[in-house]
C-alpha cells in the first residue's frame, strides 16, 4: 500500500504571514510577561538578623521603625521582615520570635 502525501496549498500567503507573524509576537509577550516578574534587587545595606520576642502591642511596623536606618523606606522593612519569617499576614502573637533584618549603611 503507497501512501500518498497530501498537499497543502495556501491560498492567501498574505494572510498566512500575518498569522505566523501574530503567533510569533504573541509567544513573545506571553515569554517576556512571565520573565519579567522575576525581579533582583540589590542592596548597599548589609544584611544581619537579630531575634525579636513579640511583645503585647508590638506590630510589623513598630518593629521596622525601630530595626531601620533613617533612610531606608519602613514598607520594605515591612515586607523583608514577613519574607525572612514566612508570614502570610501581619497578625503576630505575644511571645513569637522573629527574624528581623538588620540594615546596617556601608
């Protein structure tokens, strides 16, 4: 049994390339949308961690006010404070023991 092969023809080249051309852009949008979320950051801060007990009316913020230097901003205190201890919300317990990032200008 010879099988024989199919042609294609394309009717409307036109059309063809665009197609080939929107399918290639939109691959690309899609592989840099998904790239770009990967962001690194580097810091003139050197970085060391103190154990803080959380004391009854302690929150994130205070924490940060009180473990930053005067230039750096409290929202990233904040964020690195709940990175280094895997918090999901700013909720803390009297008691607990955090990790606090302690910047230090170079």
């Amino acid at each position: 049994m010879i099988l024989k092969k199919k042609k294609i023809k394309i009717a409307n080249k036109r059309k063809f390339i665009v197609s080939i051309l929107l399918l290639i852009s939109t691959c690309l949008i899609i592989t840099i949308t998904l790239t770009s979320r990967n962001k690194v950051y580097s810091s003139k801060y050197e970085e060391n961690y103190v154990e803080v007990t959380i004391q009854r009316g302690d929150t994130l913020w205070s924490i940060a006010l009180n473990n930053k230097p005067e230039s750096y901003d409290t929202r990233e205190i904040v964020y690195e404070i709940m990175m280094a201890n895997d918090l999901e919300d700013s909720k803390l317990n009297p008691g607990d023991v955090i990790k606090v990032p302690i910047k230090n200008d170079k």
